[in-house]
C-alpha cells in the first residue's frame, strides 16, 4: 500500500533522457514517480490507464505535455522546455554544421530568428503535430542539408535512421523541480478537494431529507439516494440531465430563475405529500444553480408529535377533564354544558370567579375537551411576575437581549404553546404596556421575542383569567377595552362556593379522597356545619379546612366538635351564621357581599401571616394558596 503522505505522480514522454532526469530530480520522500515511455500516439491511452490505477497527476514532456493537456479532462502538468534550454541545445548541434533542423509541436517557436542571428547559423524548423508529420518534416529538413535535428527523443531516432545527427532538447533543473512541485500542490489540492466531496457525499446520504440540486442551465449535478428513491431517478444517468417533470413543480426551477427562496411548499411526488423548500445558489451575487431539500410531511407531523410529548415531560400538559368540575348544582351542570361547547371552538375564552374558585381547572378541562386537547397546554400567573419578566416570560428572548440572558435566547411561552392553548390567569395584573404586545399577538397571530427581528408565527388558543370583573375593569379605564374584547370572545364565569353549597358535600369527599382520607370521615353532622358557612375562599379554603380536620381528627368520624372549633377559627362571628342570607345587594355599612368576602379573606391572612411570624411559605400552606396568589393578595391590602 502507498504511504498516505506521498504523492502518485507519473511521467509519460517519449525521451528517456528527460524521463531519467525527472526521476533523479523527485522527492521520494513526497513523490512516487513513475514513467511511461510512449509515442505522441499511445500517450494518450497511457495516461488514461495510469490516472485509472490510482495515478494523481500526470506530467508530460515538451510536445506529449501539450498533446495530454489537449487530450485529457484531468490536470496534466506539462515539463516545458525554455527559451535558454532552447540556445543551449542548438550551441550544441552548430558543431555538427551550419544549418540544423529544429521541431516544434503544433505552433512555431517565437525567436528563432533570434538564434540565427546570434549563433550564426540557419535553422530549418519542422512543425508537427503527428508522429508521421515529424517524420516527413525531419526527411525534408536533412534533404535541404540539415546537419543535426535539435528536439524531443523521438527526432533522435529518426535523425539517427537518416544518419545524422541529433541534440535533444533537455529542461534545466529548475524547470523541472517547478514541474514537480506543481504536480505535488495540485495533488495535494485534488485530495482536499475529494475529502470534502466525500464529506458532501456523506452528509447528503445521511440526512433523512432529499436533497436534488441543478447548475446555472439547469441540468442535475446533486441528488442523493433519498431524492433518487422517491423520484425513481438512477443518479449516474441523472447526472447533468434536465430535472423530470415530476420535479419542475417543486419551486426549484421557479428558485433558479428568479434568484427567491421558495420555502416550506406542499407538494404531491409519486403519490406521497412532501414539503419542499427551493433556494438559489449565489456566487458573487450571480445565480449558478439552486438546491432543494423535501421530507414526507408525515414526518413533520412525527416531530411535531415527538416534540408535544417533550413539552407534557415538562409538565405541558392538563391534567384536568370536565369530569374534575364536581357539583350537580344547576349552576355547574349549566357551566359544565357550556365549557363544552365552548371547547369546540378556537376562540379566545375568559374565565371569571372569585379566588379558588377552580378558574385553572376549568381552563385545562376546556383545553382537555377540545380539538388541541393532545398539544400543550401552558399557564403563566400574570400577577406574579415583574412587568420585564412577565415580557420575557411570554414572548421570548434572543442571546444578548439583557444581562444574564441565556445563551441562544428562550422561546416564549407562547411559541411553547404553539398549535395548543395558553392560559394566562389574573389577566387583569398585566401591566399596560405588556397589554399592547399582547392585543397584537392575538390579532396578527405572531410573536417577536425581547431583542430580535424576527417575526414568529404562533397558532395558540388564549384563555385567560380574572378575579376581578374585567368588563368594569376596561370600562374604568384600568383595562384596555380592544384587548378586553379580543379576550372575552367567550365567557364563563365560575359560581362561589356559596352559590351551589348542595354542592360542598360532594367536593369535600372528592377532596378528602385526595388525602387518603376515610370516605366516613365527614358525617352528617360535620356536612352541616360545612354548608351553613359562606367560605370566602371557596373550594382553595375547603381544601385547607379539609387538609387541618382530617390530620386532628385521627381519621376516626364523628368530630363535629373538632370541625366547628376549625370553622370558628376561620371567622367567629360568621362561621355558623344563617344559611339564607342575602347574596347581593348592598350588606352591612353599605358595603357589597364581594367587598365583605375581601375583607374576611383579608382578615384571614393577616392572622394567619402573624401566627406564621410573617413567613409567606408557611402563610401559604397554612392557608392551603400558593406563594404567588399570597403575595397577590397582599399587595392588594390597604397599608
């Protein structure tokens, strides 16, 4: 085997004088030379044969040169003979007489003249292009009185057979050794060339793509086996042919002609539903060639499929279905009814209710029952981020956007939602300027995260939330109106726990089920007191009440005592009041049910945040909320 870091290179001549100069002068630590003897008229098929066994650059002398640089399509290296080589040899041929014959190949030697005057002799030159013609050339030359041929080895043969003499033209060292290196760089240039086509090669079988390219005229000169198999192409025969016509409406040739991308095309090839993407190839601004790659568009659902399943691992997903929406009160069986066929549709839905009353729930239950019900499902609080966050949070950032920022940027929550539903609960909390970048995202359906420029298309489902009654929000101006109505195509809006307390036994089994609770544990007597409260927190405060009662009770039933000592905590004055009270209109002082639920929530926490000696976390747990909604709250306290 020949070592990697040494060249092939061969010499075909007709001059074995040149050739063993040639072989004397290479390196053979760079350069495995070998030579091959050969007439002007077996050169040719010589050179075919040795570039065939694995030869890499082919050097030829004086008129063989030029014949294989006429001949071959593959680089030929031509040991040309020198003006100076030239004077020297006929020095040498004027001892022979005064009048020598000189060949040249295809085209007469410029200067001649020249060396007539300066050695004083007359020159003869016979020009040829044929073994044959040099033959009769030199015959003519020594009838008109040529002494001495001067030229290539083959004109001493047949000066020899005339009887005369003959001085062949021999290259000096130095344009020899500029022959060699010439063939060893170009060599070397035509591995790297090869390495990087076999490096082409690779990539383009590789991918799971088809990828068919034209030049400037458009004939083939790239297709891969995928491009091959579903066009029934053989790409030996392909290769610089006219693309077939069940290509030319795939938006390539459309690319070549007019220099545009033609991007994420749909196409029907060979019976199968592919996308496609044309784009030109440029080269100085000039148009030579275009490319382009298609996939079954089987696969781009497949990926798309694979990559919800990467969001539900993040915890992308609803976990709730319309059954989790407990009660048969008329109010819920009305609400369960409508979230059903609200699921049906893509529009923008609001969700409105007091505090824990379950907005969450019933926003993944619509996501759950709907068309999109198998993509992601995505919440953010509004109310708990800061308005830069919150902007970072929803729409994304690019790398160097800000300080700290991730490298590569983030997808927005939106673009994460993307072809599913994105929840934005206490929508009211969103900040005015945050409130315009959102209205435009909901009418152009498109995104441009924080610090970039471009512009990202989004297919997502908003629904959002609110405690707060968003309709007198916009009317106040505290909201705008033209985002209110983009928001609330569709409304629901959750009873308090008050409004269906028929409805208590049954969440407050389901609740305790949760906890590995016994299902006895609460019995008729317990089920009594739970209904004669108002629950300010609705079902969140129930939970926490629940949570308290069954780690004091032992699990064992039968502690109505322990469950009203609870309930008095929650609100002495309040928690075993009249079960039919009044709920509207005006209350005590003046004030609305909803101002005195507010101000008994209030209550609540301000004691519970002072038992916990004001730490949030365990305020939070006590009370059964999340940080986020505690802090919520707080901030919404009067000082």
């Amino acid at each position: 085997m020949n070592d990697p870091k040494t060249y092939r290179l061969a010499f075909v001549s007709n001059s074995a004088e040149i050739a063993a100069i040639v072989k004397a002068f290479a390196d053979p630590a760079s350069m495995d030379v070998s030579v091959r003897l050969a007439t002007m008229e077996e050169a040719v098929p010589v050179a075919k044969e040795l570039l065939a066994s694995g030869v890499e650059v082919v050097l030829g002398g004086g008129a063989t040169g030029k014949l294989l640089r006429q001949a071959l399509d593959e680089p030929v290296v031509t040991i040309a003979r020198t003006h100076l080589d030239v004077l020297r040899a006929l020095i040498r041929a004027k001892q022979y007489g005064s009048m020598v014959g000189f060949t040249s190949f295809a085209d007469p030697l410029d200067g001649l003249d020249v060396f007539e005057n300066l050695l004083g002799l007359r020159i003869r030159e016979v020009v040829f292009t044929s073994t044959p013609e040099l033959t009769q050339g030199i015959t003519q030359a020594v009838a008109e009185g040529a002494s001495c041929i001067v030229g290539s080895g083959i004109c001493r043969e047949i000066a020899s057979s005339l009887g005369k003499e003959a001085v062949v033209v021999t290259p000096s060292k130095d344009v020899i050794l500029r022959a060699l290196s010439e063939a060893k760089a170009i060599a070397a240039s035509r591995r790297r060339e090869r390495a990087r086509t076999e490096r082409l090669r690779i990539i383009l079988e590789s991918v799971s793509e088809g990828v068919i390219g034209v030049d400037r005229d458009g004939g083939i000169n790239v297709v891969n086996r995928m491009a091959a198999e579903k066009l029934d192409l053989d790409p030996a025969q392909a290769m610089g042919r006219p693309v077939p016509d069940v290509v030319k409406g795939t938006g390539l040739l459309k690319a070549l002609a007019s220099g545009v991308p033609e991007l994420d095309q749909i196409a029907r090839l060979k019976g199968l539903d592919v996308v496609i993407s044309a784009a030109p190839i440029l080269v100085d601004g000039k148009i030579e060639g275009a490319v382009a790659t298609f996939k079954p568009a089987s696969r781009i659902h497949n990926i798309s499929k694979r990559f919800s399943e990467q969001l539900k691992a993040k915890g992308f997903v609803a976990r709730y279905r319309l059954d989790n929406l407990i009660g048969q009160s008329p109010a819920m069986a009305a609400l369960r009814e409508k979230a059903a066929k609200y699921a049906a549709t893509d529009a923008s839905l609001l969700i409105e209710g007091e505090t824990g009353t379950g907005k969450e729930v019933l926003a993944q239950a619509v996501h759950a029952a709907s068309p999109r019900g198998n993509r992601p499902f995505v919440a953010v609080n509004c109310s708990a981020l800061s308005e830069t966050l919150l902007e970072s949070e929803l729409f994304g950032y690019e790398e160097g956007a800000f300080t700290g920022a991730k490298r590569g940027g983030k997808p927005g929550l939106f673009e994460l939602a993307d072809t599913g539903t994105i929840f934005l609960d206490e929508i009211a909390d969103i900040p005015p300027s945050l409130q315009v970048r959102l209205l435009r995202v909901l009418e152009e359906k498109q995104v441009m995260r924080v610090g970039g420029e471009k512009i990202i298309p989004v297919d997502t489902r908003v629904i959002s939330s609110s405690h707060k009654d968003l309709a007198r929000e916009s009317r106040q101006g505290a909201f705008r109106a033209d985002l209110y109505f983009r928001l609330a195509v569709l409304c629901l809006k959750l009873p308090p726990l008050r409004q269906r307390k028929s409805d208590i036994g049954p969440i407050a089994a389901d609740l305790l089920a949760r906890r590995d609770a016994r299902p006895d544990l609460l019995t008729d007597a317990c089920l009594s007191l739970l209904g004669r409260y108002d629950w300010p927190g609705n079902v969140r405060e129930l939970d926490a009440l629940l949570r308290r009662f069954a780690l004091l009770s032992e699990d064992r039933p039968g502690q109505a005592k322990l469950l009203e000592e609870l309930l008095e905590d929650l609100s002495p004055q309040e928690a075993c009041a009249p079960q039919d009270r009044e709920t509207t209109g005006p209350g005590p002082e003046g004030r609305s049910l909803r101002e005195m639920v507010e101000a008994y929530e209030d209550n609540i926490i301000r004691r519970t945040l002072a038992d916990s000696k004001f730490n949030r976390q365990e305020t939070a747990r006590r009370l059964g909320v999340s940080v986020n909604t505690l802090w919520r709250r707080l901030k919404e306290q009067p000082e």
